[in-house]
C-alpha cells in the first residue's frame, strides 16, 4: 500500500510515517517508479509504535524493542538480549511512577472537588 493508505489506515501523518522509516522502525519496498511500497503488516506496526511512544518510549528504545515483538499480536518473539530486558524493566518502573503521581494528583483534585461542592 502507498503511504496516503497507510496514514489513513493508522491515523498516522506521512510525515510520521517517513520519519519512522529513517529511524529504522519501519520499512517499505519500492514501485518501480520510486514510490513507497508498504505492506498489510505496516499497519499492525504502525499501531505497535505508537503504543510505545504513548507509553513514554524514545525512538531508539522502540527501535531496539519492534525486532523483539510480533507485529500481528504484539507478543514477544526470543531474540530480546537481557540489557535490553533491563532496559526496559526500567522503562515500566518510569511508567509505574507517573501513573501513581498521576493517581496523587487525581486524588487531590477529588478532595478539593468534594470540598468546593461542600
């Protein structure tokens, strides 16, 4: 599929999608008069990196990451190296820490809430 597909597909601008492509996070084929050429997995991938961008990841983590997951189910595949389990262990505890301050501060926005209605 061309690129104006798979940006309407995944939501995802061509800019994106371009920029993804020289980052090394996805890869297209080329027609013979030049044009990208993606193919029907380009858009589980595209959905994959934008989760992991969502979930705070640089482009180079989610570079080292993708080879380690199935683009149809997102699963693991065996060929992640333990740094990069370390890595990324670290990754979810950073995640772990903004989702409870994200909680605290919920949480106080209720009480001054419940305090403003009396």
């Amino acid at each position: 599929m061309r690129i104006g597909e798979l940006a309407r597909r995944t939501g995802v601008s061509e800019r994106s999608l371009r920029y993804y492509e020289t980052q090394g996070l996805l890869a297209a084929g080329r027609t013979p008069g030049g044009h990208r050429d993606y193919p029907e997995a380009a858009v589980d991938r595209v959905v994959r990196i934008q989760e992991l961008y969502a979930a705070g990841l640089c482009s180079s983590k989610i570079a080292q990451l993708l080879p380690c997951m199935r683009d149809g189910d997102g699963g693991p595949s065996a060929v992640a190296t333990p740094k990069l389990v370390a890595d990324l262990t670290a990754e979810r505890a950073r995640i772990d820490r903004t989702i409870a301050d994200l909680l605290r501060s919920r949480d106080t926005l209720d009480e001054v809430i419940d305090a403003a209605r009396g």
